[in-house]
C-alpha cells in the first residue's frame, strides 16, 4: 500500500499506461482506499468529459482539415527552422477563430496578474486531449495551443528543454510578441509534432498591451535552462516584461 498520495503526474501516468503492472497496481489498491485521491481521478475524467464533448470535436476539425493549396509550399520547409530542439512544426488549414467553451486552467498552472492563460491540447494517432502541467508525452504526438488573452493584445509563446535550448513558437522564431484576436479563446494556428528526445519542456505564454523583444524572453530562458531539469520542472514565473505570463510543463517519455 502507498504511504503516500499520488502526485497529477502520476495519476496521468495512470490513466496513460505508463506505469509497469506493479505500479499501475499499487496505485489502484490506494485509490480503493483513499477517498480523497479517487475525488481528484473523477473529477480529473469529468473535467477530460466536458473537453471531449465541447472542445475536441472543434479541434479534430482543425487537425483534420488539409492545408490549402497556396501553403503547401513552405510547409516542409517549416521543419528545417530552428525551433524547438526537440519538435518540428506542422502548419495545420487557417480558419476564422472563435471562443471556446470555459474550461478551468490546469491545477498546477500558475498564472501572473491579468487572468490570461495558456491552454494545450495534445494529438495521438486519433485521439485528442488536455494536457495538463507535467502530462508525460510521446515521440509523435502533435500539441497545439489555446490562449485566454483576458484583454492582452500580444502573446509570445517560448519554451526551454533539458538541453538548455531556448526557442521561441509564436511566433515562429519571431522577434518579439504577436498581436492575437481580441476573444476570450484563441486558437493558435500550426502545432509541435515531438520528437524522440526525452525530458522536460517548459512552454511560457508571456502577455502584454505592446508588443515585447523576444531577446529579453530567450536570455531569461536560457538562463533557467543553465540551472537544468530540476530547475526547469519547477520553475513558474519567468522574470520578464509583460502584463501576465502563464506557463506548462511537458515531460517526454522515452521511445
């Protein structure tokens, strides 16, 4: 019997048949006994109930449709930019945006004044789900990004892996923040396909009225990813410009 309880990432490993049979095991005989724990896993699946039934079916769609014509010329291209050291981009069809559904952010996920977040949705093979901060990911899957601007014009999205390596997503490569649609849901247009590079990926959503240099974002990331993997896992607020920042952290399992 467990002494003690089971952390998120655990019960996502759980859930996402990660954990060898002795684990998988010792875990469930604790959430026989413990009450409290077997709360946290129906309202984890009555939360991943709400997402499939209002917001997957939106972003299937999305995923599904295939690129016009007029993009299919720098699509692979795409791949050779240096991004994330660990993922390619995949751009997926442009299509007009709309509000999602409300749906709670992440318990783990911290957020700065202002009330904007960072949502991530993650692809494999047919199935679409919330990734929540921590989430263990595989070689192949696809992750895609909403965001809550709550009033914020500008988002600059960046991550930091095991590695070190710093990248910024939206834009892509760019220099500094990108102006986004004034809703309460936006979703981001293209997607990371992860590679079969372990360990972890801390993804910062940086929100501001003005735009903000990306070089000030990159040198604070770096930095973090000098410090290395602990470091990275449990760092929540970047220190930089900007009005509000939320953040993520993905953990990539080995092939």
């Amino acid at each position: 019997m467990m002494q003690t309880h089971p952390s998120t990432l655990k019960l996502d490993e759980l859930a996402l048949g990660f954990l060898s049979a002795t684990e998988a095991e010792e875990l469930r005989d604790h959430l026989r006994e413990c009450k409290d724990c077997q709360t946290r896993v129906d309202a984890n699946r009555a939360s991943d109930a709400q997402v499939s039934a209002l917001v997957i079916p939106r972003i299937l769609r999305k995923l599904e449709t295939p690129p016009p014509r007029r993009s299919r010329a720098w699509l692979w291209p795409a791949f050779a930019a240096p991004a994330f050291a660990t993922v390619a981009l995949i751009m997926f069809a442009r299509v007009p945006q709309t509000a999602a559904p409300e749906k709670a952010a992440p318990e783990s996920t911290v957020m700065t004044k202002g009330g904007a977040s960072l949502q991530v949705f993650a692809r494999r093979g047919e199935n679409v789900f919330a990734v929540s901060d921590g989430t263990r990911l595989r070689s192949g899957d696809a992750v895609r990004f909403v965001v809550a601007p709550h009033g914020l014009s500008y988002v600059l999205i960046a991550s930091v892996d095991g590695s070190g390596k710093a990248s910024v997503y939206f834009p892509l490569n760019g220099t500094e923040s990108a102006k986004v649609a004034s809703q309460e849901r936006v979703e981001l247009e293209g997607a990371l396909k992860l590679d079969n590079s372990p360990g972890p990926e801390r993804i910062f959503a940086i929100f501001s009225t003005k735009p903000l240099a990306a070089t000030s974002v990159l040198a604070a990331l770096a930095e973090l990813g000098n410090k290395g993997g602990e470091a990275i896992r449990q760092a929540r607020v970047l220190r930089v410009e900007g009005d509000a920042q939320d953040t993520i952290l993905l953990e990539k399992a080995a092939p």
